[in-house]
C-alpha cells in the first residue's frame, strides 16, 4: 500500500496503480482518450495529463505509476488549460456534422467538448479530406472522424491479432488505414467490427441496412420474416437503461412484430438444427476417419479469417452453415412450401450482434437458387435506430411470444451467444447420439468464462475426446499453427472472433468494460437454466422438420440446403 | 531480386526492419507492394505494421520514381513568395499529387523544405536544375523540356491502359 495526495485528498492506492486508477478509486474522473484497459498504455494522447509536485512536465496520468508522497493535481488551471487545447485541437480537425451522425451522442469527442467547454473555433484551419471507404458489406471506414487515437489499431493487433488496419504516414496526413490503403473488402480485415467497440468516434461504424429493410417492410409483394440471435436479447437492454443483464426476448419479439414483420422467428431454433447438423458431422468424422479436428462454423468471422490465413487447413471446418443462414434457407424452402409462396417473394432480416453476419449473408454460396438465404443483416445497434423511428417504446413493452414453427427452441441454443456454448450444445447432443443416454450434468463449467483458450477430454464409450474452445480470433494462431505441424490432440474446436463470443460482438451496444460481457453471459445461461428440454434433441419442431423435409442429420438433402463450402481468400 | 536480401537477413527479427527497408529500396528505387509483403513474412511483423513503417519515414517511397524529379521548395522564403500555387499548377498539370508519379513514369512531383536558394523565391528543381523566380506561368514550358519527344496517341494509351 502507498499513501498519496490527489487533489487533497490523502489516498491509499496499490503498488503499481497508475494515477488515473488511483484518483479513479476516490471519486476523482480523469477524461482518457488512447488508454484502454489491460492493455498497455501508450500515453499518445495526453488527454489524461495532470500535475505532479517536483515535475515540471504535466505527467500523463494513465501510463505513470503512483509512488508514496506524491502530490497531484488533476485539475489545476494549467493542467485545464492543456485538457482544453487538446480538445479544441480535435474538434477544429474534425468534421462539424453532430446533428446528422450515427454516433450523435453517443461521441466521446462530444462528450470531452462538452465537458471542456468548447465555445468558440479557436484554431480554425486546413481541416482532412478523406473520402469515406464504404467497400466492405459490413464496416464503413471515415477518416475525416479519425481522431487518430489508436484504440482500433490496438484492438486489432493485441486483441484480435488480425493486424489488419494501423497508422500510416504522418503529421497532418496521418491516417488510420489497411496496407496499400485499399478498401477493407479487399483487405484481410475479418470484419469483426471490434474496432468499432473501442471507436471513440463514428469514425468506424457498421454499414446500415436500415433502408433495404425498411423499404422490404413496405413492399406489398414481400412476406417479411425476422429472426433474432441469442446474444440480442442479453444485450439490447443496455440501450434502454434497463439493468445489466436484463433478458429482453419477451420485449424485443413485440417489438419486431410492431416493425411489421409477417413472422417472427427465433434464430434459437437454427441453432438446435445447426447441433443436429454438426453433432452428426462430428460423429461421422470420428467414425470414418475423415479430417480432426473438425471445428465449428457458426462464426463468419472466424471463417474468414481462416480462409485467407489458414487456407490449408480449410478441410477441418464443419460444412455447416450459421445458424441464421440456415434459418433463412429453412425459411425460403421448406416454409415457404408450407406457405405456397414462392421463395422468391419471401424477404428474411437477421437481426445480429454481429458486423459479419452482413458480409456472410452476401456470400454467393449461401442462397437457394440464386435467392440469397438471408436477405438484410440489421446490427443490434441499427435495431435500436429503427425502433426509435418507428416510435417503438421498447421499455415500455409487454411481453411476446416467437412465431412456430421456427421459433421453438432448447436451452442449448440459447448459450450459442457466449463463448464456449456451441460446444456445450454440441456435446449435449453428441454424448446422446453415441450412448442413447442423456447427459445429465448439461452444464460444462470447463468451457464458459473469458479465458482465451479452454480445454476438457470427456470419455465417451471409453474413448477419450479432446475438446477445446478458443474465445476471440486472437487465440486462434497456436492452435492453427499446432494442427499445421500435425501436433492437434483434438476432435472438436469451438472458435468464436469476439472475445466472449457474440454477447461481445461488433454489433452490440458501444461499450468499454469486461465485466458487461460476464454479465451478458449470465443471461443466456440463465435462460438455458430456466428450460424444460435443455438438449437440442428434445427440439420438438425440428423432429418434425426432419419427418417431413430433410428425413435425418447429414442427409442429401440436407448437405444441399444446410451445408456449404469454403474459399482461400488472398493474404 | 529482394529475396537474396531477405535471406541475409535473420527470420522473425523485427529489430531488421528499417535496414531491410533501406536495402530493398536501394535495389529497386522504391518499395514493391511485393516487397513489403515478403518483408513482413520474414520479419514476422504485420504487413500492416510495415506498410505503416514504410509510409511514416520520408526517406522511403511506394511508388516508383519517375525519370525526371521535380521538386517543390515549401520553405518559408518559397512560401512567402507563393510557393504553393506553383505546387498547385505543377499538381494540376502533371495531373498528380505531390509524393506522386505520373502513369507515364516521366515525372515524379515531391515537396522539400528549404533548398538553400532563398535569394531566387520561389524555387523549384527538375533534376539538377534550378528554376527561381517563377510563376505559375512558366510551370508549362519547364515541363515541356523534359517531356522528351511527345508521344503519338496510341503509345499515350498503352500507357495508360497498362
Ligand atoms: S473489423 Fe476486426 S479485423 Fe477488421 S480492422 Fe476491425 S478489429 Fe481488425
Ligand atoms: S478510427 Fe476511431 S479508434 Fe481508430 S484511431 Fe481513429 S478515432 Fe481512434
Ligand atoms: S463471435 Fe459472434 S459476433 Fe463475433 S464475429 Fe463471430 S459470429 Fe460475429
Ligand atoms: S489517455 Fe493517457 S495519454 Fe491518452
Ligand atoms: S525557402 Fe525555398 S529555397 Fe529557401
């Protein structure tokens, strides 16, 4: 323990506490821009600048550890003075558009104006031009909002490790960019969108598709269908001032059905067809000897990435496709028979936590008949946008149910949103499959939480089975690296982009702290508890999918509508 | 040619990377997107991080150079005498900016600080030659006297669809 001064106020801080958390710890906020948590700190920014006593440099309190006896002022005129000049320099190289931005008070540049007291356009200058990279399907890349303070490079180095993006050139012409500053599609960018959680600004943002929805919902010759990822409903909460943690389904399902949509489907329901799909896949892998370890393909990110970085490797994913794809392809054949409508008229919109999903559902490979198995990819966040519009008073809404057939779900798949619980489901079904027992302990602790790589071996009729579990793409490397040099002691590989899974994906609610993600987390185990059949099996409506379409798990018919290939993408 | 260079230098070193940076330049006058990316193969670094490295020092180039360099001076004499309008004219004309080559590889454009002729502002060079004084009027005729012998049309179009 150490006895500093902060302020006036005599505090007691941890060694190896920086300043910023030790005025943190009395109630003391210190404005930060490039610091991020459990990163190291890069103090370029020097937003977070105070005085200490001795020093004739302001200190930038987010990269300097407290020692006993020091004396600090966060808030003395000189170190107000240099806060404001920072923030006026921002603002005057910033474009001036607030009123029509997606990030409109949601803007920590804004925030840091406000609180500044920026009144006046001090420095008014040369300001950027830089156009706006609106290549991929799923990322909008504005340089002129860049505020160059780093937090996306270092998201996508430290954490995802994808190394896509960083710094280029310098001085004015500083920009933030990919390599040969060509357009994010054509990058090897996975589109995880991480980046645009730690964006201060609207610098990064998702590529809307509010309007094809919007104009989908109002055309007379489409029946609209929506479905919903489990991580939605764990997350969007948040955006109303709902407690932490709060499961919104009820809501969010008389929400949708508000928008206009025809049907309202639960993507829960794919998810248990995705475990029938995969379970069998795996089992048929062990049996006959074909490729292991097999991993999961739920995440488009993941995909991607393996595809231009492992391409080699390619054999050992699961041909399934994600669970909303293969709700949409259920949608657009096996329902729309039902419905006698043509597959064509039949409009489907994926609501995701996921920036991805976008770019997935543009993937030729995915659609029945040229007719793309999902039709529009709307983010967490545009959902939040478009019930604003349309003057849905979320919290204020009573519960509803999903529509049937395609809405009945398993505890099993309400977990596929954290990391860890698409292999949890996965064994569920596949310990059944191979001993005609139930599990009954479903729940496996070795594989939830945050940790980046997650390991357990099971016996199952006496044969070993490794499984593991990788929570964000930036684990993903050693294991691939292993399997490359033939050394993989796996069957199974759970792989997930974001890290905790799509609770955490690119297109949740902005936010800045881990603890939110544990918390969302608990909403998806919480609903898997609160279920009577917890087993993807026990899905009554897919039994009767499989009696009247697809007859059984890896069937020919399934391969052709459930299944897909892959593609080595450049490096 | 650079992967004789590559291999004379340790793998998996990231500490290389300037030196390895210069010496690839010095083969090739500038740095091959190629180049770049089997540098960042051997060193182990991100191709992102290298093209960053690559673009933050002036001393290296993306783009070839052209076979005439002119030069702009942005030094403060230059500046006070209106330096940068020539800047301009020379960007307009060479259809260019400056940092850049012309798709003919006839002329590089680049801006340098104060060349030590502040008593002829404004200033600019082609190659070794010196022109102060200047307007913008007279950016044309310098450049017509390097463009070497004009083209006929179909060999300005080859050029440009290559
Ligand atoms: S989307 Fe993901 S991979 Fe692409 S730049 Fe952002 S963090 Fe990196
Ligand atoms: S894009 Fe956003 S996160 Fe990245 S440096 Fe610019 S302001 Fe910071
Ligand atoms: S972990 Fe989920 S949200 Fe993130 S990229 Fe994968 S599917 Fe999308
Ligand atoms: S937040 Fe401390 S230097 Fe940027
Ligand atoms: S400022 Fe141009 S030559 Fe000195």
């Amino acid at each position: 323990m150490i006895e500093l001064t902060i302020n006036n106020i005599k505090v007691k801080a941890e060694d190896g506490m920086t300043i910023l958390e030790a005025a943190k710890s009395v109630g003391i906020s210190i404005p930060t821009l490039c610091h991020m948590k459990d990163l190291v700190p890069s103090g370029a920014c020097r937003i977070c600048s105070v005085e200490v006593e001795g020093y004739r440099n302001l200190i930038p309190s987010c990269a300097y550890p407290v020692s006993g006896g020091m004396v600090v002022d966060t808030n003395s005129p000189r170190v107000r003075r240099a806060r404001k000049t920072i923030v006026e320099l921002l603002v005057e190289n910033h474009p001036q558009d607030c009123l029509i931005c997606v990030r409109n008070k949601n803007c920590e540049l804004q925030d840091l104006s406000e609180r500044y007291g920026i009144r006046e356009h001090r420095f008014a200058g040369e300001s950027k031009a830089h156009a706006v990279d609106i290549s991929s399907a799923s990322l909008e890349r504005d340089p002129a909002k860049c505020i160059l303070c780093g937090r996306c490079v270092r998201a996508c180095h430290e954490v995802q490790k994808v190394c896509a993006i960083d710094f280029t050139n310098r001085g004015f012409k500083s920009t933030v960019t990919t390599p040969f500053n060509i357009g994010l599609n054509a990058s090897d960018c996975i589109l995880c969108g991480q980046c645009i959680l730690v964006c201060p600004t609207a610098a990064l943002r998702e590529k809307s598709s509010l309007k094809t929805v919007s104009t989908a919902l109002l055309s007379k010759e489409k029946y609209t269908i929506v479905q919903v990822a489990p991580a939605v409903r764990a997350t969007l909460g948040e955006e109303y001032h709902l407690p932490l943690g709060t499961d919104v389904t009820g809501k969010l399902v008389a929400g949708l059905r508000r928008l206009g949509f025809k049907k309202v489907f639960d993507t829960n329901f794919a998810a248990d067809l995705t475990i029938w799909e995969e379970a069998t896949e795996l089992i048929n892998r062990i049996q006959t000897d074909k490729p292991l370890p097999m991993f999961t393909s739920c995440c488009p990110g993941w995909v991607k990435y393996i595809e231009h970085n492992y391409p080699d490797m390619l054999k050992h994913v699961s041909t399934c496709k994600s669970p909303h794809e293969m709700e949409g392809a259920v949608a657009k054949t096996y329902y729309a028979k039902k419905l006698g409508i043509s597959p064509k008229d039949i409009f489907v919109v994926s609501i995701m936590p996921c920036t991805v999903k976008k770019f997935e559902s543009t993937r030729p490979e995915l659609s029945e008949e040229s007719h793309p198995d999902v039709d529009a990819v709307l983010t967490t966040r545009e959902l939040v946008r478009f019930f604003n519009i349309a003057g849905v008073d979320f919290a204020d809404l009573g519960d509803d149910q999903f529509d049937n057939p395609l809405g009945e779900s398993t505890g099993a798949a309400a977990i596929f949103g954290a990391s860890g619980g698409v292999m949890e489901a996965a064994l569920r079904m596949a310990y059944f499959k191979l001993t005609g027992n139930h599990l009954e302990n479903v729940e496996l602790e070795q594989v939830r939480g945050l940790e980046g790589l997650k390991e357990a071996s099971f016996y199952i009729n006496g044969k070993e089975i490794n499984i593991a579990v990788v929570n964000g793409i930036g684990n993903v490397g050693p294991v691939l690296d292993d399997l490359r040099a033939g050394k993989s002691k796996y069957h199974f590989i759970e792989v997930m982009a974001c890290p905790g899974g799509c609770v955490n994906g690119g297109g949740q609610p902005i936010h800045q702290k881990t603890e939110k993600v544990m918390k969302r987390m608990k909403v998806l185990y919480d609903i898997d508890k609160k279920m009577s059949n917890r087993r993807s099996y026990e899905n009554e409506s897919i039994k009767t999918l499989y009696k009247e379409y697809f007859k059984e798990p890896g069937s020919h018919i399934s391969h052709e509508i459930l299944h897909t290939h892959y593609h080595p993408r450049g490096k | 040619m650079h992967k004789e260079i590559l291999e004379s230098y340790p793998k998996n070193d990231k500490s290389t990377l300037i030196p390895l940076l210069q010496d690839i330049q010095s083969v090739y006058g500038y740095l091959p997107q190629e180049a770049i990316n089997d540098i960042a193969m051997h060193t182990g670094l991100s191709r992102s991080r290298v093209y960053g490295v690559a673009t933050f020092y002036n001393q290296f180039r993306l783009t070839p150079l052209g076979e005439n360099i002119i030069r702009v001076c942005r030094g403060t004499a230059c500046h006070v005498k209106n330096s940068a309008n020539l800047l301009y004219s020379l960007e307009n004309t060479l259809k260019i900016k400056a940092g850049d080559t012309t798709r003919d590889k006839k002329f590089t454009l680049e801006t340098v600080a104060c060349i030590g002729a502040c008593s002829i502002a404004p200033v600019i060079t082609v190659n070794d030659d010196y022109y102060g004084r200047i307007t913008t009027k007279d950016i044309p005729n310098i450049i017509k006297k390097y463009q070497g012998k004009p083209k006929t049309e179909k060999q300005t179009k080859e050029t440009v669809g290559a």
